[in-house]
C-alpha cells in the first residue's frame, strides 16, 4: 500500500477542503493518507507552512501543492508509481 502525507494543521479550512478531494481522489484501499500537523515540527514548519496543505510522499520526495483537483491528484499518483 502506498503510503502518502497531507500536510496540515488545526484549524486550516484549505487542509479540509484538500482532504475533500482526496477522498474522492484517490483508491482507499491502495494508498493510505496520515495527516502530519506541521505545528508540531520545526523542520516541517520551515518547509511547508506557507504551502499547505501539501500531499507529500515521503518515499519519492514528491510534493503536491494545494489548490489541486482529482485530475492532479490522479497525475501526482502516476508520477510517484512510475518512480
């Protein structure tokens, strides 16, 4: 199973619409979403606050920027399948 991250946080009404797109976005039973609280991570908050939410792949690196649509998402999985 694929495993990808949203990164968020508390609070960002973004984050909840990204989670929205996800659902319809992507195969539950092919790839799981752990949502990260970026709040928490000093490191995370460097890289990521002014771009969340972001749909990250911590094996691949790769990173999708949000405002993005299933077309997106659908491309961003393809991209990190084929490595």
């Amino acid at each position: 199973m694929l495993k990808l991250e949203l990164m968020s946080t508390e609070g960002c009404h973004l984050c909840d619409e990204a989670e929205a797109v996800l659902q319809l976005s992507l195969p539950a039973d092919q790839v799981e979403i752990d949502w990260v609280d970026i709040a928490y991570d000093d490191a995370l908050m460097d890289q990521f606050a002014t771009r969340i939410p972001v749909l990250y792949c911590p094996s691949t690196a790769q990173a999708l920027d949000w405002p993005f649509s299933p077309e997106d998402v659908h491309a961003f999985l393809t991209s990190v399948l084929e490595g």
